[in-house]
C-alpha cells in the first residue's frame, strides 16, 4: 500500500468507519454467539481446520448454505460466487477465485465432498436464461431495468451456464424452465468438476464424492440430486 504507482487516488477517500449499526450487530454478535462458542473458537485457532467438505454457493442474500446443513465454524469451507457455478478446467494466466478455492480444499484440506447448493428465484440463473435465449433485453444498457450488458463481467460469467442452457427442457413457459436449468446447471458444474485433474483423481481414489442440492427458499425444503432416479429427491426432514 506504500507504493504510489499502485495505490489508487481514491482509496483513502473510499475506506470509511465501520457504520454503527453494523458495529452494534458486531458487538452483539461478540457478546452471544461468539462467548458461547469460546472454546470451539480456541480449538479452531489452535490447531486450525480441518473442513469435512467445500460447499458452493450462491451470492444471494437470501441463501445460508452452511446454515441449512447445520454448520459451525469450521465445518465447511465456503465458496460463494454468482448462481453457484464452476466454470470448467482452465489454464491460463487469469485469476480464477472459484479454481483456487476447490484446488485448495481438495489438494491441502483433503475434504471429503464437493456439495453445490442451488436455490429457487435464482437471478443468476434467470439472467442466464434471458442471455442464452435471446431475451436479454437492453443487453448493452445493463441495470435492473434491462438486460446484462454484453461487456460486464456477469455476462462473460453467464457463458458457463451455455452448455446447460442448450440441454436444457426444450418445451414448457419459461418459468418451468427457469427452475428446470435451476437444477440442471448444478450438474453441469458437477461435471465440469471432473474437469480438474485434482478432483477427478480424488473421485478416482474413493476420498471425494460430489453433491447437487437444490433449496426452496420459501418452503425451506432442500432436494439432493440422486442418480440411481435421474432427479432431485426431496431430503427428509
Ligand atoms: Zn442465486
């Protein structure tokens, strides 16, 4: 941050206090949840952790993917990007968040599952849905209002869906098939997973199983893909 070439002339001006509610949520949580757990806490800075599994999930606000396996801290490595994907196997010189983060929890934390929790109402997907159908409209005005501009990072990031979207259901409103590549898009990451040596061997080995969850937000209902029946299964509660 000393170097001048590198900082920009904004930062100083950009970072600002901490706002106080968000201060108060902190001491709230400071004072609960964190005192309870003390000792969990203590254990995990001692000896650090050792995840069971990497879950991957969506930005939305409106998803809790460790919450809804019952997770504490240090019970799953977390990845969030948007609509839950994984983009297939790539080597070049970009920076690729969702890539490092698999590569570490299945290379050095050695976890024993991949698990992709996709969600219902997923804007994500819905946008995706609109670009590979050719509805994106005002693609190059981008905001809520339009489409997602062609040059936006979002769109490049929707290119991965591509793929699911052409398998996807080739009849029904688009609401049906909305929530049918919903579901579908989680498998077609789940195979772009095999694409990484590191995991394919992993499955190879018998120390790394893959899961596709789907969440209903609103029923709270989470539905796991099963194989044997070619369709997600609702998981019983
Ligand atoms: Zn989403």
């Amino acid at each position: 941050m000393n170097n001048k070439k590198t900082t920009h002339p904004l930062l100083t001006q950009a970072i600002r206090p901490l706002p106080d509610a968000l201060a108060q949520r902190y001491g709230a949580w400071y004072q609960g949840a964190f005192q309870d757990a003390k000792a969990d806490y203590q254990h995990l800075a001692d000896f650090g952790q050792q995840p069971q599994a990497i879950v991957i999930s969506c930005c939305d606000s409106r998803v809790n993917a460790v919450s809804l396996l019952g997770g504490k801290p240090g019970d799953f490595f977390s990845h969030r990007n948007i609509a839950n994907l994984v983009p297939p196997f790539q080597e070049n010189g970009a920076y690729h968040g969702t890539a490092a983060a698999i590569e570490y929890a299945i290379a050095h934390l050695r976890v024993a599952q991949i698990i992709i929790i996709g969600h219902s109402g997923c804007g994500g997907i819905k946008a995706a849905y609109a670009i590979h159908s050719g509805n994106n409209a005002g693609g190059d005005s981008g905001g809520d209002s339009g489409g997602i501009d062609e040059a936006s990072f979002l769109h490049k990031w929707l290119q991965i869906i591509k793929p699911a979207y052409e398998n996807a259901l080739k009849s029904g409103d688009d609401t049906t098939r909305i929530h049918a590549l919903e579901k579908s898009s989680i498998l077609h990451s789940l195979n772009n997973l095999l694409g990484y040596p590191f995991v394919a061997e992993a499955v190879k080995a018998g120390r790394l199983s893959l899961h596709a969850l789907w969440h209903d937000i609103a029923t709270g209902q989470l539905y796991a893909y099963d194989s044997a029946a070619g369709e997600f299964v609702a998981v019983a509660v």
